[in-house]
C-alpha cells in the first residue's frame, strides 16, 4: 500500500512538473502581469503541498524526499521567480511614485500662424529619482476636470479613447467626451530634445537616465490629433466632434467619417476650471508608476491655463474643423498620406 501511494504521489509530481513547464512559457516569452498573480501562487502552492505530501509518504525521511523534491523544483523555481519579480515590480512602482519629484516646470504656448490664439502647450520639466530606473515615461494626458481615481491594474489600459476624448472604460463614474490636452502619438513636428537614438527622435515615451535627473518635453495638443506630419497638415480622429458623415455615395478616404465609425458629439470642455493629469511610468513585470498626483499639484500652481476654462475651450475649438477652416485649413486632397477610415486629414491653404 505505501508503495502504490509513492507511486501514485510520484505521477502527480510528475504531471504538476510537466504542466508547470507548459505555463511558464507564455509568461517567459511575453512576460508576466499581476493579473498572472494566481496562476503562479496556485502552481506553487500545489508543488508545496506534493511536497510535503511526498515527504509524509516516504516516512518522512529526507534522503527520499529529495527525489520528489528535485522534480518539484523545477516548477517551483520557475513560478516561484516570477512571483518575487512581480511583487518586486509593484514594490518599485510605489517606491518610484512616492519618491519621485518635479521640478523647474515651464510652459509655452504652442503659437502657429493662422491661429488667433494657442492651439496647446510646450511643457518642460525635471523629473528627479532615484538612479538606475528600468521603466518608459508615458505622456501625460492633462484634463480640465476632477482628479480621477484609476486602480493600479486599470492605470495603462485607461488613457485616451479611440475618439481622442477621456476613456471612461474604466472609471466607476463616466466622465463623458471630456476633452484632453496631450502628445500626438504619430507626428514628425516636435523632436525630442532628449532623444538617446533615433529611433526616439519622434516618440512621446521616454526613459529614465540612468542618472538621478530626467529633463522631459512635451508637445501637448488637443487629444483628437492623431497625425500630425507637418504643421501645413493636421489629422483628426474620425470619431472627433465636427467631422461630417459621409453620404451613400462617399468613403471615408474622400474625407468624411464613416457611419460606422461614427464622430463624438457635444464634447464636454471642461467640468470646473481645475486641471488633473493623467500619467504614468511603465516597467517590466507590470511595474507601473502613478505620477498623476505629483503633476495634479503642479499643473494647479502653475499652469497657464488653471482656472481658465475659457481659454482651455477655445485651445480644444481652435482644432476642430470649423477652428481648421478660420485659420486656413481645409479637406487634404484623398490619396497617399491623407485621409484614412480612422482619421480626417487637413492642409494648409498655400
């Protein structure tokens, strides 16, 4: 009898080695999250559990134990490491957002021609940190709106929408289509003061230096650009306010949003005239930084445009379409590098 349940226990270490090989593959080829939390306790609690098991059915006896043991290891180590290197990355991602301070804040207007007025903000900063940080700095996205409270795990997957207006997605209270200042993800117009190669001359994502100071730039417009590869042509989402729908006879690449891809209506500009902010820094393991709370208390002692909602409103008017056409905007001809199902292109008038 004490032989058929070493036996039966083996089979089952055997078995529980083997499918913890077959889990851990997908997290060391992807990386692992905090949502993979489970599945890791789970596999090591099991392989703790045969573990002992294996060591009461051999009459507790050490020598014999480490066969079971050994095999055990190997799901152990595996899903075990994992787990420490999640809880190390959310540790960090605290640490780093406690920490972390701002410092020489300073905006610009962002004045083109055409315009009678800003049509967003050049925001420079120093970010100051602890030293040998391994993470990205996402752009902020900034609001005229209530600081909004986003769970750790809901913090990247809650910037903007689509539309180019706030994600309600994953706020227990829905804000609406209120409107956003932030970088334009696809543009060529503001380099990268910083850029470390150039692959980065163009990207809004930073890195941390390796030193204990980052200085950061921003170009920040209104959320619903989405390409901007000359300032003689700006595109906006096809979902923003003020896009026309296309007629039974037109296609979305003519320059009209498609019914299906229906535009936003009646944004809402701003709800109070406090500015709140949206940012975050990202690492592996699902490290991630909540920097929101320390740019909420400078944007309100020294941003421009704090207790202005007026001028917030015309910033985000002065890139809608009817803003395009008075400053001299009008459709971009369809072809090559122009309107798409997705975005509405338009050109300078030369």
């Amino acid at each position: 009898m004490a032989i058929l349940l070493r036996v039966i226990f083996l089979l089952l270490i055997g078995c529980v080695s083997a499918l913890g090989l077959v889990l851990i593959i997908p997290f060391v080829k992807e990386g692992s999250s905090w949502g993979d939390m489970p599945i890791l306790a789970g596999m090591v609690g099991v392989a703790l559990l045969l573990g002992l098991g294996w060591w009461l059915a051999v009459g507790r006896s050490l020598a014999k134990a480490m066969i079971g043991w050994l095999i055990l290891s190997i799901p152990l180590i595996a899903h075990g490491s994992a787990m420490v290197s999640l809880l190390l990355a959310r540790y960090e991602g605290w640490r780093l957002a406690d920490t972390v301070e701002i410092r020489n804040y300073k905006e610009t207007p962002i004045l083109w021609p055409g315009f009678d007025g800003p049509i967003g903000l050049e925001v420079t900063l120093e970010l100051h940190h602890a030293a040998g940080i391994k993470a990205l700095i996402l752009s902020p996205e900034i609001r005229m709106g209530p600081v909004l409270s986003v769970s750790r795990e809901k913090l990247s997957a809650s910037q903007t929408s689509g539309s180019g207006y706030l994600k309600n997605s994953y706020l227990d209270r829905p804000l609406g289509n209120l409107t956003l200042l932030k970088s334009v993800l696809f543009q060529k117009v503001f380099e990268n003061p910083v850029a470390e190669s150039p692959n980065e001359k163009w990207l809004s994502s930073r890195r941390f230096s390796e030193s204990e100071v980052t200085p950061l730039a921003y170009a920040l417009l209104p959320g619903t650009v989405d390409y901007l590869p000359d300032p003689k042509q700006i595109c906006l989402n096809s979902r923003s306010y003020g896009i026309a729908l296309c007629t039974a006879e037109q296609k979305p690449e003519m320059g009209c949003a498609s019914k299906n891809y229906s535009p936003v209506t009646d944004p809402i500009y701003n709800l109070g005239s406090n500015l709140s902010a949206l940012w975050i820094a990202a690492g592996a393991y699902d490290m991630t930084a909540d920097l929101s709370s320390k740019l909420d208390a400078i944007l309100r002692h020294e941003s421009i445009l704090q207790g202005k909602p007026t001028e917030w409103t015309e910033i985000q008017k002065r890139l809608e379409p009817k803003g395009l056409a008075a400053a001299g905007y009008r459709l971009c001809a369809p072809g090559p590098d122009s309107h798409t199902a997705f975005r509405t292109c338009y050109c300078l008038d030369d």
